[in-house]
C-alpha cells in the first residue's frame, strides 16, 4: 500500500468518525455510507457524538456492527475516559479509519488507536503526518461555520467524493430505513383521522436565522386551505419551539401537532411518508424527507443554495434573492429569509401538488 492509493479488502475492519451532530449532515452522509458497506462487503463501526440528534435512525438500517458513543463535552472530556476510549478502540483491531470532520481530536484519535489506513481531512498542516491518506477537504472554509461544502456540488455528492478521493469507488447505495411496525402502525392511525391529503408543514428550525417569518406560514397554510379545502396539515417541531408556534397552532386547532414527548424523532419520520408534501425551512427535515423521496418545499436562505438543497424525486426550493456575504453565523439580519414571498412559496407547492 502507498500513500496514493487504498486497497479495501472485504476482510477489513472498518471504523467511520461521524463527528458532526445534525440530522441534515446524517442524511447527506448516508448515500456515502452505504457505499462504503457496498465497497467493503460487511457492515462496519461508527463512532458518533452523544449530543447527535440523529441517533434513533442508527438502530434502522443494516450499516453498523458496533456504535461507540463519545460524551465529547460531558463524561469522556477527561483525559483517563480519553484513555480509555483510545484502549476500547485498540482493542478491536480496526484496520481502515474514516473521520469525516478535520479536526485536530478526531485525526489524532484514528492514529492513537493504532489504525493501519487513516483517511480523512486536516484543518492545519501538522496534522497531514497522521493520516495516511490525508485528503485535502475543498469544501472547508473557517469563516463561514467552519465548513461548507463544495461550490455547486450537491452535499450527497460531497460525501460520495470523499470516498472517490481516498480511492473507493463511490456506488451509490441508499440505505433502507426500517421503522419499527408499532411505531408505522401509530402513524398509520394518526393520518387515517384526516380524509383529506396530508401536507407536512414545519416552520421552526435549529437557528432564528432559518426561520421563515410565522406569519408567512400562517399566511401560506390559509392560502392552501382555501384553495385545496380536502387538505389538512400536521404541523412538526421540537418542543421548545411550541410557543414560538403558538399563533401557527391556534390558527389551525384541528391539525395534528406533533412534537414534544409523544411524537419522538422516528415517530415523526413515519408522519413525514404519510404526507403528500412537506412544506418546511432549511433544516434536517429537508434531507430526511429527501431521503424517503417525500415531495418537498424547502424554504432557504444563508449560503444553503445547491448544497443543502432538497433531493427527493420531486421538490422545489425557494431560495433567497439577495447576495449574501455575511458568514450566517454571526448574520442579525435575515433579509435573505424574510425576502421570501408568500406567492413564491404557494407556486412551489401548488407545482408539486398538481404533480402528486
């Protein structure tokens, strides 16, 4: 083996270093990682954060042999659970690492833990040595949320180009997500309470800055239920975003509300193949209908773009009209969002849904 190329064996045992924490990341990705299985012939490990909202789906799909969950910011921050993460690590004689993040933590961990191929980016020149295929990541850019992906390049296709870089031929394979039956059998008596179609609607998101205005989507859900009267909405959000959508529930009390304890993340996803669209702002709910090929209308701003576009067979996305050059984590403006028309929103739709 050489610095240049990587032989995968279908013998090998592999780790991936998930790091980031995203839903939206975690779809992007998935594409990715059912090619890597497709490669390697076998299921392999990964390596998540606690903190990753995306761990429910892991227990859905016939990916991994072995989850190691790291505490980054709570139980293994001291360096005796570091230790003791690395000996976990060594002990299971992993011969190829991937790490999907360039930070310092993660490179230096595949090399701790004694991994003969190490393959994955570097945010600094020094940390080139401990990689042995070290893979120059094009879409890292410190000013803008320390990465983004390829100019015009698809964030599936981002990651499927990773592997090509490391020199696995990237067959793109989707993985099956296999929802438990009670939890698909719960959806299924949810949505036959509605004799009408099913339209998805979420209009909170991680960050004030991916917020559509309330009364946009207020505005929206009136125009749809006036021009398709056998419409009916169930409306998606985490619970600590259910005052801020209070206005939004009371407007529509018949709808269905899922969020908070008793609509949990896999739940939710069950919901979001019952609808004949969603209606939603620039957050993982875009890459997880995508991902079921549920029709979606996803409503961005920021440097989103060709990236973090929907990719379901049929989707449309409204995206800003100004030019943005301000890094949108430190943005107290918005205008890109807000800008956004409630016309605009109404066409994409009403395309979809005459598709539908």
């Amino acid at each position: 083996m050489t610095k240049d190329s990587l032989t995968v064996s279908r013998s090998d045992n592999t780790l991936v270093i998930a790091s980031f924490t995203g839903i939206g990341d975690f779809f992007l990705a998935l594409p990715m990682l059912g090619s890597l299985r497709t490669a390697f012939g076998r299921r392999f490990s990964l390596l998540v954060r606690r903190e990753s909202r995306f761990l429910p789906f892991l227990s859905t799909m016939d990916l991994f042999d072995r989850i190691f969950v790291y505490d980054k910011t709570g139980r293994d921050r001291s360096i005796l659970r570091q230790i003791q993460l690395v000996r976990k690590l060594r002990s299971c004689g992993f011969d190829t690492g991937f790490t999907l993040h360039p930070g310092k933590r993660y490179v230096l961990l595949l090399w701790l833990s004694g991994i003969r191929n190490r393959i994955g980016g570097f945010e600094s020149r020094w940390l080139k040595g401990f990689l042995t295929h070290p893979l120059p990541d094009p879409g890292y850019d410190p000013d803008f949320c320390h990465r983004f992906y390829i100019d015009n390049v698809h964030g599936t296709e981002y990651f499927l180009h990773f592997l090509a870089r490391a020199g696995v031929e990237p067959r793109r394979t989707d993985p099956v997500i296999t929802i438990p039956g009670y939890i698909e059998n719960r959806a299924r008596e949810l949505a036959e309470r509605f004799s009408g179609r099913l339209v998805g609607v979420n209009a909170g998101s991680s960050g004030e800055g991916k917020n559509w205005p309330l009364s946009k989507f207020i505005s929206l859900c009136e125009a749809i239920i006036a021009q398709h009267p056998d419409a009916s909405f169930v409306f998606f959000g985490s619970a600590e975003e259910s005052s801020r959508l209070k206005p939004l529930r009371d407007r529509f009390p018949g709808s269905t509300w899922a969020m908070g304890r008793d609509f949990p993340l896999l739940l939710n996803t069950a919901l979001i193949k019952k609808c004949r669209v969603l209606l939603t702002n620039d957050t993982g709910m875009v890459h997880v209908a995508s991902f079921l090929n549920v029709p979606v209308v996803s409503i961005g701003g920021g440097r989103g773009g060709e990236p973090f576009k929907a990719w379901s067979r049929i989707s449309d996305n409204v995206l800003h009209k100004v030019s943005c050059t301000t890094p949108c984590h430190i943005c107290n403006d918005f205008r890109c969002v807000k800008e956004i028309t409630v016309d605009e929103v109404l066409a994409a739709f009403q395309n979809i849904w005459n598709k539908t």
